[in-house]
C-alpha cells in the first residue's frame, strides 16, 4: 500500500535529500543533486523502481521516530517480541562523493534485522550490475555507480536484481551500512567512519540551530521549518530548492504533478525572509551571490526559476515508466513555467535584497546595478499580463498581486535610496512608477461592491495572495478594503478554515483539468492578515491548527484535503515551511508589542 505523503521523512547533505518511510524505506533520493536523476524512485512507482529498506525481520510499520536534536539525523524506533532497535539514518554534509550512513543500534534484547537494497538509475528505469569490490558491493551503470559497505558479519547476496542482507543485533551492538554514490569512471571512493560522520553530522546541525534567533510561540516547530529550509539550500552555490520531490500530486490520481526541484526566484526570495527573520545572514549572502550569478546578462531573459547552480535550460518532459505517486500521472521533470512572465519575482528579489541590506549584509555594487537594470525592465513591462505567482497555464492576465508586487519592486527602491542618498538612481523616477501602480491597482482590481481585491482586473474571482497586500506595505492593515478582502477570501475560498489559493473550480484561470487541495502557505497568509486586522485570537487559533498538521517528524507538503485529512503536493514544501516561520514572527511580533 502506498504510505502517505507526509509518512516520510526527510534527510539531506544540503546538496541533496532523500525521503525515508515509516516502514524503514528509502523511497526517494537523487544522486549526486537535488535535481540529478533518482535512483530510488519507489514513491513514484514501486519498490521496483528502487529503494533500500532496513527493518526487523517481518516487521512492517516502525513503532516511533523523530530527530536527534535539532538535528537532520532521523532515529526510528522498532519494538519486536525479541527486542527494540534504533535506525539511525543520515547524509554528512560533504566536500567529496555523497553518503547516505544508516546505523542499526541494539537498545534491548536481540533483534533479527534484514535488508533489501533495489537501485534502479535514472529514475527508476536501469537495473545496474553489481558486483563484489571487496569489502563492497557496488553498482555500476552508465555514469553511476554506488557503493555499498556494512559489517563484516553481514550476511549479504544478490537476489533478484536486489542485494539482500540479513543480521542480527544485540542491545549495545551497531552495525552500519555506507552508501556512497561515486562517477562510475573514477576510482573507487575514499572510506568515511560512519560513527565518526554521526557526531560530525550532529555537531553541525546542533551549531547551526543554536544560531536561531526565535522566541515566541511554537519555537520548536520553526526551528524545525528552519532546518527544513536549511536541508533545500544548495550549498555549493547558495540556491535555494523549491521541494527535494518531483511529481507528488496535488490531487491523488490527478495529472497536477510537478516537478520543484529548481531555484524559483519567488520561493528562494521568500526562504531567504524567513531565515534572514531568524538570524542566518550566511545564507542571504550567499543566495545573493547565486543570483547574480543566476541572472547575469539582459534583464529581459530574467527566468522565474533556475537550476541549483543557475542552470537555465529546465525543459518539462514527462517519465512514461513510472506510474506515479497512488496512480498520479504524469510524473514529470523540468517545468515549462521556466518560461512564463511572472511580474512579482522582480518584487520578491528586489525587497530580499533590500532585507539584506537592512541585515546589515555588506552592500555590493554588482547587486545594486542589478536591482537598476531590473527596475529599468520593470519600468517598461509591468503594464503588459502576466502567468502571475500561482504560474497558471491559461492565458495570461493583469493579476492584482503581480501588480503589487511590482509596486514592491517600485517601492524597495525609494526607500533604499532614501536610506543611502549616496547610491546612484533616480528616486523620483521609481517613486512616480511606483504612484502609478498603486492607483491603478486600487481603481482596476478593487471591486467597490463586495468591498474586495479581486485576482484579476475586471474578474469575480478572488485569490489568496491578495492577502499579502497589507504584508508588503501597499496598504494598512486597518483600510477598510484591506478587512473587506480577508473577510471576501475567508468566506469564499476556505475549506474547513484553511485557504485554497484561488478557485479550480471552472479550469478557466489556471488552465488544467481537476482539483487541488487548500494550499498551506495561503493559510498562513491568512493567519497573518487575521493578526495585522487585529484579529488577534482567531489568527493564533488558525496557527495552532496549521501546525498541528504538521507531520510527526514536523514537515509540511503544499497543499493539505481536509477532506481525507492528508497532505498533498511535494514534500517537504519551501513555501509551507516560510508561511509557518512567517506567522510566527507576526505573532511574536504583535505578542510583544502588546
Ligand atoms: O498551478 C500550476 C503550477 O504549479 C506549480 O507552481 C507552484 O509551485 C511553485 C514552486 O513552489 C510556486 O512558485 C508557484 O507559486 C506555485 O503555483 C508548477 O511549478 C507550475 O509549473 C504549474 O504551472
């Protein structure tokens, strides 16, 4: 039976990230990126298109997990009649071939363990050979090949296209397991300790969430979005992924299936808010850093989205051989939204780098000249329709929030210019593009009879994201339009109070057949705007229940069905984790100010 979405678990080396089961499966992981092909592949398809599972002979669900700490190394406990063990499981953070280490540790008893380990490079669809290398069995096909190495008493053999082993464990005892995945042309890789990677890996997960600023409400589940956010940044160069996962449904058996394993400008600028917001300077500097790199060249070919290392060539294709996560098709790779015009990206970076700025982040003139020429571009665009935030694939429209967010880029401007007169810019210029965007919002997007911002100019529909209107600065909280629009959203696009991000209901706006569920980061906003309005209590009861859906290892996928209670979408999601860390700053905010 397929597990749930959120009955996995998330692990990484902040290059890369599997996913790990309830019942000991490692049912996702690329090598050697993010966004490398799979070569556990079962979540999309079944054990047949790769996985590695350790568990206690016969045992199929694990009693309970969690994480060491604040820590990434996941500990998953397993009660059997002869005794109780540990799986440790974990990716070093690394300069060299990547590693996923799992530790078997006896805690009482003596516990009979077994384990199948399915490779299948390229998402699932080529069975390497494999063969003994000593101490190893590795696997070898194509470019890739994998080592494994355990114990020297692990009784290990091939069988049908796996390699199996079997074990037994007494309490006290460890027995590891090493995987390292190496390019298939290179000599072998060199031997890590497991046991000494643990406590290194430990160590700096324990230094770097102690850096955390946050105190307020719920601080355990931010410094796990934290950490979570952390595990999505891409450390060799500072990019930031959308999710590690490729194709988890939005709705199950439906064809909105995705692939996030890329570098949106959008979902990285606001990851960067929120770790800013707790404390992480390191990271804004390097992001801003990939940027540049990202972007160089006319800003006219400014994408939405990148690869890890400011790749731009992202192109969707769809893979026939896999069926999809509870038969949801296609599963696809790349994302033709890379594309689309979306007009609030040039608001997202320009107010994340103005936030860095007042971060007290260096400023670099590369990046200032950046934000010019993006504004130029800006200056002569932010008229035309757009695909907008949501990246819909019908045709394109004067969305009200892209309109706002190009008031944002307008904005972040001004107020750098007026902070440091001695930039170069034309502060009159941006502040009058900036005055013109706000009127014509406030005339063309506001519908005067049901008091609403609506999702489009002219349109009925609303749209979540006009929740962020009082967010960003473009109008107080206390504008009567502002309150009209939370109340307008909360009756017409909530669903047992959490907030869909627009209405699916006519496929006219997004262009794609079938449902989603309510989109977490849209129930946050809510959450938000209900405190900015003033509604204190039902702003922190909304919070309280959005972080109770969080998974019993804290992790959130996009979207949630109240319906049957499960989460949906990729897993674990940027944007859920950023709403989470962003309502809790507005609630801790507003608590101490009384
Ligand atoms: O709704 C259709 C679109 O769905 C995806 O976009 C969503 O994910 C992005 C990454 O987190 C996010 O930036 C965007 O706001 C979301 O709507 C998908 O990437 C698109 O290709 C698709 O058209």
């Amino acid at each position: 039976m397929t597990q749930r979405i959120d009955d996995y678990a998330l692990i990484g080396d902040l290059q890369t990230a599997a996913l790990v089961g309830r019942d000991g499966s490692v049912d996702w992981l690329c090598l050697p990126r993010f966004d490398s092909a799979a070569c556990f592949a079962a979540i999309l398809g079944d054990e047949n298109n790769g996985h590695w599972r350790i568990a206690p002979k016969g045992a199929t669900t694990c009693a309970s997990r969690g994480y060491a700490e604040d820590s990434l190394v996941l500990e998953t406990y397993w009660e059997t009649r002869t005794g109780t063990v540990r799986v440790v499981d974990f990716m070093p953070q690394r300069d060299r071939s990547p590693d996923l280490m799992r530790i078997v540790e006896g805690i009482s008893g003596s516990v009979e363990m077994s384990a199948v380990l399915r490779l299948r490079f390229d998402y699932g669809s080529i069975v390497p050979w494999v063969r003994r290398a000593d101490d190893h069995r590795v696997a070898i096909a194509g470019p890739d090949s994998v080592w494994l190495r355990s114990e020297p008493h692990v009784k290990t053999w091939g069988q049908q296209f796996s390699t199996c082993s079997s074990f037994t464990v007494d309490a006290g005892e460890r027995v590891a397991f090493v995987l390292t995945w190496h390019p298939s042309h290179e000599p072998r890789p060199a031997l890590v300790d497991p046991y000494e990677a643990l406590e290194q890996t430990l160590a700096d997960w324990r230094e770097w969430s102690a850096r955390c600023t946050y105190e307020g409400p719920h601080r355990d589940a931010v410094v796990r979005s934290l950490i979570t956010l952390k595990a999505l940044t891409y450390a060799p160069t500072g990019g930031i992924m959308a999710a590690p996962t490729t194709s988890l449904p939005e709705e199950l058996g439906g064809v909105r299936n995705w692939d996030y394993r890329s570098c949106w400008l959008r979902d990285s600028s606001l990851t960067l808010g929120a770790l800013l917001a707790a404390g992480y300077v390191e990271e804004a500097a390097a992001w801003r850093d990939w940027l540049l790199r990202s972007v160089a060249g006319d800003p006219a070919d400014l994408q939405i989205m990148y690869g890890p290392a400011g790749e731009r060539r992202l192109p969707e294709t769809s893979l026939p051989w896999l069926r999809g996560y509870a038969d949801s098709a296609p599963v696809r790779t790349g994302n033709a939204a890379v594309d689309q015009f979306q007009l609030d990206v040039y608001g997202e970076v320009m107010d994340s780098l103005y936030r860095a700025r007042e971060a007290g982040i260096p400023p670099e003139r590369h990046a200032w000249n950046l934000q010019l020429s993006l504004l130029g571009f800006l200056e002569s665009t932010w008229r035309e329709p757009d695909e907008g935030l949501w990246e819909v694939r019908g045709p394109r429209r004067h969305f009200t929030h892209s309109k706002v967010m190009a008031w944002v880029a307008a904005d972040r401007a001004v107020r750098t210019l007026e902070s440091d007169p001695s930039l170069p810019g034309d502060a009159a210029r941006w502040r009058a593009m900036r005055d013109e965007i706000h009127a014509q919002v406030c005339a063309r997007a506001y519908d005067p009879v049901r008091n609403t911002f609506t999702q489009s100019y002219g349109s009925r529909e609303l749209d979540a994201a006009t929740l962020l209107i009082p967010r960003v600065g473009f109008l107080p909280p206390d504008d009567p339009r502002v309150v009209g629009t939370v109340d307008a959203v909360r009756a017409e696009l909530t669903q047992d109070g959490f907030v869909r991000r627009y209405s699916v209901d006519s496929g006219a706006v997004d262009g794609l057949p079938g449902q989603e569920g309510t989109f977490l980061v849209c129930s946050f906003w809510l959450a938000d705007a209900l405190r900015m309005t003033g509604r204190a209590d039902e702003a922190r009861e909304l919070f309280d229940r959005l972080v109770g859906l969080t998974s019993d290892v804290g992790l959130l996928a996009e979207e949630y069905d109240p319906a049957t209670g499960r989460q949906l979408g990729n897993f674990p999601q940027a944007f859920s984790h950023i709403g989470l860390v962003g309502t809790a700053f507005v609630l801790a905010a507003a608590e101490t100010a009384g």
